[in-house]
C-alpha cells in the first residue's frame, strides 16, 4: 500500500478543517480507537491469495464501517471515498492514492464473512471496551428483532405456514404480532448500564428466541433481564449455574395467573429493557436495517456484526466525552 505524506495528509486537514462538525466525529473516533487490536484478525483475510493486495486491510475495515454508519451502497462507498476528504483521511488514503473500487469492496467483505472474521473483531472491540471500563456487567438485555429478507417473500402455500425462497432458502417465515413475515431475526445482549452491545447473533426469522438466550449472556454479569418469551426451565438452570441472577419477566399460564409480585417484578423489568429497544430503533432508522442485504445466513450475520461494532463505537467516543 502507498503510504501517505505528512505534507499531503497536512494539506488535506486545512482543507476539511473549514467545515468540520462530520469530520470532527470522525476524528475523534479514529483517536480513540486502538486499531491494533484489529490487526490480528485482519492479517487472516489475504492469506493463500498471490500477490501483494493494492489496499490494506485495515483501510478495507474502516471503508466498511463508514458503510455501515451512512447507509451506503458499494458504489456509494466508491464514489464517498472518492470525493470526501473526511472519509478518506479516517481510512487513511493519501490525496493522490486510488479509493478502492465496489468490486474490492465486496469481496473484502465476502472474505471476512467467509472466515467468520467479524466474529473476532467484534470480540476485539468488545475486549477493549472492557479494558477501558465503559462495560459495567451489572446487567445483561437480551431481545431479538425480525428484518425482512432481501428476496421476494415466497407464496404463503394451503397450510399458511408458508414455503421456502429458492433465492434465499436460509430466510424463513416467522409471526410477528398478528402478522407472517419473512426473513431473519438478529439477536442481541446489551450492557445494561452502558447500552454497548456484547453478544450479537443472526439467525432465520423461525428460530426460537429462548433457545439463544444462552448464547447472548456472557456469566460475568450479575442479572440477565429478557421479556416472557425467553422464560424456561432450561434458561432458569443456565443462570443458576452461571450465578447469574434472572431478569426474565414471568409468563401467566392457563392454570396459573399472575400473582401480584410477579406482575409488579414485570412492571420493573421492562422498564429497563428500554435501552434494548433503542438499539433495535437505530439499526433500523439510521442504518437502514428494516431489511437485510444481502441472500443468505453467512453474508448477513456478517454485516450484522459491522453494524453491532459501528453502534458501539460511536457509543465509545459518546462515553468517553
């Protein structure tokens, strides 16, 4: 890769400085971010293929992430890294270095969701959020939202349970409210206190949320708190041995009424499960995410977890303001 001037690099901070508050924000997540923590899992991406790569890696990454936070396209990444000097100083393309073109875009980030990658950058992250203190394990929110497939939804069938996309057969139907829908459910363990994100997961819109549930606690946390449809036996003996004590609101059943402590612990569980439902609020309206992207479990989960890293680090730089 090219390596950037510090004449050139000067020259190009004159300029943006003029009108700077989008540039400022970046800035100050590039300072805080230790980009090395990276770097292992990013040394991974172009092993076995000949040849020097035109980009570096960890340019690619950021190229991403701006991806994700501005809702763009490959070729809307293109043409922004082209012609925004603010995008190309936080990646760290010189002024006269070529911007990688959609092509490289793409398979940068088909190679890292084929090596399961962005699994181990988001647990890079999430180390040094720990390290930095800004998780406080007081708490764990776990939820799941649905988001629509990005194929034609399939013809409901007779039966009404609804058939399989030969487009996308990894997307499934699901109810939601009243209502069928069709696609993938991401899954989601928050940081009570912060509202950082900690465990993060992309499955078909058919499987069941209490069976995830375990997989979104971490064990570290003092309380696990989730709505009535995580409640089961199996999830009550996973937070026993964990020590882990349960938030999990209590269900009423065909014999068995609500008592009124068990209505009242409810009223105050979900209360907290607010900070849950905000973030389900952003992946959806800043960054686009009522509907996936892409065809098939391995590329979505993928740019699940690059929007899971965009929200906390964004949350990051709000903490340590």
């Amino acid at each position: 890769m090219t390596q950037k001037t510090q004449a050139q690099m000067d020259l190009a901070d004159t300029i943006v400085a003029r009108n700077s508050t989008l540039n400022q924000r970046l800035d100050r997540i590039d300072q805080i971010i230790e980009w090395k923590n990276f770097e292992k899992a990013l040394k991974k991406v172009f092993i076995a293929q000949k040849g020097r790569p035109g980009h570096n890696a960890l340019m690619l990454f950021k190229s991403l992430l701006l991806q994700a936070w501005y809702n763009l396209s490959d070729y809307g990444l293109e043409e922004a890294l082209d012609d925004r000097l603010s995008f190309r100083r936080f990646v760290g393309l010189s002024i006269g270095e070529k911007a990688p073109d959609h092509t490289t875009i793409c398979r940068f980030r088909e190679r890292l969701a084929q090596l399961k990658l962005t699994d181990e950058l988001f647990n890079s992250l999430n180390e040094l959020l720990i390290r930095k203190g800004l998780i406080v394990k007081k708490g764990t929110l776990v939820d799941a939202t649905f988001v629509e497939a990005a194929v034609r939804r399939p013809d409901q069938g007779k039966d009404g349970k609804g058939g399989v996309s030969n487009e996308d057969r990894e997307a499934s139907w699901a109810m939601q409210g009243k209502r069928r829908c069709f696609g993938y459910k991401g899954h989601v363990g928050v940081d009570m206190k912060s509202g950082l994100i900690r465990k993060a997961k992309l499955t078909s819109a058919n499987v069941y949320e209490g069976d995830i549930f375990r997989e979104m606690v971490n064990g570290d946390e003092e309380w696990a708190i989730a709505d009535k449809a995580y409640e089961s036996e199996k999830n009550y003996d996973f937070l026993r041995e964990k020590g882990v004590h349960s938030g999990m609101m209590f269900r009423a059943k065909s014999c068995y009424p609500l008592r009124p402590i068990e209505k009242f612990f409810n009223r105050i569980i979900a209360k907290h499960r607010a900070a849950v439902e905000r973030i389900f609020g952003t992946l959806k309206r800043s960054y686009g995410w009522r509907r996936v992207r892409y065809k098939g479990k391995q590329k979505n989960h993928a740019w699940f977890m690059l929007l899971c890293m965009g929200i906390n680090m964004k949350k990051m730089v709000r903490l340590c303001s």
